[in-house]
C-alpha cells in the first residue's frame, strides 16, 4: 500500500481540519515506474552516505519513525553489498511484444498465460521459454481443444505458488505435464474468468465453475466473453482506509476509470456491463467483451442492456440508482427450468396505484407450471427426495423460466 502526502501543506491549528484526508492513495510512483508497478512488487533504493551527512543513519531513522521494525531493517556495509542488474523484464516495449504474442492464442489459454505474468509467477523471460511449449502442446492435442492446454496451464500456475525454491519454473512445468490427466468437464454451471483489480495490480483466477444467469444463457457459447470483475485492496480485501486518507479520490481515479473506460486483456477489450444486488455488495460487476451473434448480430454491453426492458419515459429514466437495480434482477444467479410459451403466459396489471403498487415484481404460477418446474429442477439435484417441494419461490431461491413469444 502507498500513501502521499504534502509535507508543507497549510496547517490551521485544527487537528480535525489539518489531519483529515491529507493523504491519497496511489498505484505508482512515478510516470516511469507506473508500467512496471503492476508487475513488480518490490523497490530498490539506493543511497549514498558522504563523509558530511549521514544519508543512511536518517533514512533508518525515518523507518523507525514510519514504524517499521528494526528487525526489518538490515545495513550492508562495504564489502557486502547487494547486486542489482537492470535487465529491462518489465519495459514498455517488452510488455507491448508479450501482449500482442499471448493475443494470437486462444481465449481460455491466452488468460492463463496472462495470470502467470499478472499473478507474479514468471518474468518476461520465463513467458518467452513457456509460449513455445504450450503452442507445441496446443497443436498436438488439438482435438481437446483450448481447454487441455488451458487447464494444464491452470495446474501450472497452483504448482508455482508451492514449488520448492530450488526448482526452476521450466523444471516444474515439466513436472507437471508429466503427471497431468486431462479431465473434460462435465458440470453444466458456467465456467467464469475471475479479474480483481487492486490500486496497483491486476489479478487473474478461474476458471470457476459459477451458477448462470439469465443473460449470459442466452448468449449461449459465448461465454468466454463475459468477466466477473472485483475490486479489493492489496490484501484482498474490501477498500478500508483511515480518516487520514482520501479515499473518494482514490476510487474515482482507480476504480472509475476501469468502469468508464474499461481494459484490455489477453487481446480483447472488456466493457462494463453490469451487475447484481448481491454481488455489489462484494464489489463485483459483470464486464464483457464485444462480439458477434450469428442471429442477434453485433452484441456489445449497451445493446445487452436495451434489450432488458424500454424504461424510457419511465421515473427509472431519471433514477440511475433504481434503474441499475432494474437492470440488477436480470443478472442474479438462477437455475434453468422450463421453457414455456406466449399462450401460456399473460400479462396482468399491477394491484394499486402510484406511488403504492404492491404486485411490482411478484407474479403467480399454476400449480401444473410448478410442477413442472420443480421436476426440472430435481433432475440437477443429487438428492431431489430429502427436499419438500415448495408452494412458492422468492428471490432468495430463484430458478428461470423461458419465454417463447
């Protein structure tokens, strides 16, 4: 975590005016070190004593100060000194060449070879003695697909996190294939790509194997263009800071110009899409990468969200926050069950008058539909016998139900 602040800033005399918020959070130190901050987690400093100022002696002392323990702090004096090669692994233009090298791999294996150098696994080098291999590996098991290759990949990057120290990244991914039996998977649920965003890295995980929803079914196939985006701090957390620091600044400038402008990952570029009541309070969102649907045409995160409902004219039009919430109950986590259709469904007006309509949101089903509903159901069940079967559904044990027209 770093933190600035100005040191002759203005003081009032006022402890609760002077010592509110004077500090910002910030991803990186400088412009030059801003594209190397998300890969490297580390900062050398070099200091050089002269016979008239002790520059070391203050520096430790300002730790102290900062409350690092001295326990921490270690001194080399001449002749035992610590090397450093300036080997240029995190550089622009080395950065650049990666990224377009990765982008010309399949989705699946392009993300897993991103979370190896997002995650802090391998260098540039070690990325340059791995993309070979595992675009040997990919032709030779082409018949699996991009799923052997991406997880084997998967496989690789757990082994990296426990490897002995002494074992070199090339030796345990040898390691690895060796030993590796591909599974295929059966599991019906969604497998979705994980990205949280900290104040200075990017993180990738999954694929998970993660309940559906009702827009991501019926974009069928394209799965693998839609992101489950998190925001946390460094440690993984929810964003925490104290009175001392400036914590709206930080969101606007971080977290909003994700949201706004988006990112780009592995080749393709993700835009904000939405997301769920539940989730939000995680600080997750849904992200998606534009494509084209061979019957819906050009799919893009605006056209997903029109396709939700018209609310124009509508108080919603003019609420942004109820309006997402709208939009919210299309994203929450359900079952597939039946598909029914246009004769077997009406549409009925709402009980009561504005502002107090008491049927928003809460329809009625027969018990015939909810049979069937429930059939459909038990057949993803293991157990379907140990469960009573309900005489009503709410929003916290949802199923969908498609509507043919």
């Amino acid at each position: 975590m770093m933190e600035k602040f100005q040191i002759h800033r203005p003081m009032t005399g006022r402890r609760d005016v002077d010592f509110r918020r004077f500090k910002q959070r910030v991803g990186f130190l400088s412009p030059t070190h801003a594209p190397v901050a998300p890969y490297a987690r580390h900062l050398r400093l070099v200091l050089f004593n002269n016979p008239y100022d002790d520059v070391i002696g203050k520096f430790v002392s300002m730790c102290v100060i900062a409350g690092l323990s001295k326990s921490m702090i270690f001194k080399c004096s001449p002749p035992r000194q610590i090397e450093a090669l300036g080997l240029g692994f995190f550089s622009p233009k080395r950065i650049y060449d990666l990224h377009k090298t990765l982008s010309t791999f399949y989705w699946p294996v392009a993300f897993q070879l991103e979370s190896l150098l997002h995650n802090g696994l391998l260098n540039t080098d070690d990325m340059d003695v791995l993309i070979p291999r595992v675009r040997e590996l990919s032709r030779k098991h082409a018949r699996q697909g991009a799923t052997y290759a991406s997880d084997l990949l998967r496989r690789y990057n757990e082994a990296l996190q426990i490897r002995p120290a002494l074992e070199s990244p090339l030796k345990c991914y040898q390691r690895i294939l060796a030993k590796f039996e591909f599974i295929p998977p059966t599991s019906k649920n969604f497998r979705c790509h994980h990205v949280t965003f900290t104040p200075t890295r990017m993180l990738l995980e999954g694929p998970y194997s993660s309940q559906s929803n009702r827009v991501i079914r019926r974009y069928q196939g394209f799965e693998d263009h839609f992101l489950r985006v998190d925001f946390r701090d460094e440690d993984r957390l929810q964003y925490r800071w104290d009175r001392e620091v400036d914590g709206a600044s930080f969101l606007a400038e971080r977290v909003g110009n994700i949201l706004k402008n988006g990112f780009e990952l592995a080749g393709r570029r993700f835009e904000f899409l939405a997301y769920s009541s539940s989730a939000l309070r995680e600080h997750a969102v849904w992200f998606m990468n534009p494509f084209v649907h061979p019957q819906r045409g050009r799919i893009n995160a605006e056209s997903i969200r029109t396709s939700l409902g018209n609310f124009e004219g509508t108080k919603l039009s003019r609420q942004p926050s109820k309006f997402a919430a709208r939009l919210a109950q299309a994203f929450t986590a359900t079952d597939p069950s039946v598909d029914i259709c246009r004769n077997e469904w009406d549409e009925m007006p709402d009980l009561g008058k504005e502002p107090y309509l008491f049927t928003d949101g809460v329809g009625t089903i027969s018990k015939a539909l909810g049979d069937r509903i429930w059939a459909k159901l038990c057949e993803r069940k293991r157990n379907p016998g140990y469960t009573a079967q309900p005489s009503a559904v709410s929003h916290l044990q949802p199923f969908f139900i498609s509507f043919q027209i």
